[in-house]
C-alpha cells in the first residue's frame, strides 16, 4: 500500500488548530440540554469539534466558543462524522454569512499559519 506525505486538500478555505473546550446545543432536541464537545479546527467555512454525542449527522446545532477576545454564538450544519475511539469528530459549515466572524477567524488563522513550525 502506498501512503502519501501530503495527501491532496480539497478544503475551500486554510483551516488553523483551535483547541478550546465548549457546548452545544441540537435544535431538533426536545429539550434544551447542553452537550459538552472540544473544538479541534476552525476556518472560514466551519469548525470540527469532538463529542462523545454518535447521533449529529446533519443535525444543525448552536455552539458558543471565544476566539480571541470575541464571544461567539453561532449556528452550524454537521457535514461529516468520524468515529475516534469513544468520541465522535464532527465537521460543521456555518449556516450564515457574517462578516465580523470572517474577519476574526481569518486573522486567526493567518496568525497561526504564520506562526506554525517551519515557517
């Protein structure tokens, strides 16, 4: 089997580590109750974040995370799912354009492209 170093990025935007412990909540929930999840990546387009939580594919969800200095509130589709071990990795596209976000999650980014080993 061949494996390859670099395996081909179809992403549309640069996507940076973002460690960072949070919520959220399912809108199709019944009740309101909060789901704990770790956030691993975030982009332009969406974040991934893990959760022991196996029932999201395509749920639509409302996260609450802080990047930077900035306390952000916003609402996601599931895109994908990945079983790691016990937890489940989720990747999310965000549902709305906003141009407050994209300014600071692309300074975020930026900063830890540039900032990354090797560089």
């Amino acid at each position: 089997m061949i494996f390859s170093k670099n395996p081909k990025n179809n992403r549309a935007y640069p996507r940076a580590d973002f460690y960072q412990p949070s919520y959220f909540i399912v809108d199709s929930d019944d009740t309101i109750a909060a789901n704990e999840c770790w956030f691993n990546n975030i982009s332009l387009g969406g974040l991934a974040f893990e959760s022991e939580r196996s029932d999201l594919n395509k749920a639509v969800i409302n996260v609450l995370y802080k990047i930077g200095p900035q306390l952000r509130k916003d609402r996601l589709l599931v895109k994908f799912s990945r079983k790691l071990m016990s937890r489940w990795r989720y990747g999310c596209q965000f549902m709305s354009t906003d141009e407050q976000r994209n300014t600071i999650i692309a300074r975020y980014v930026d900063q830890k492209i540039k900032n990354a080993p090797g560089r």
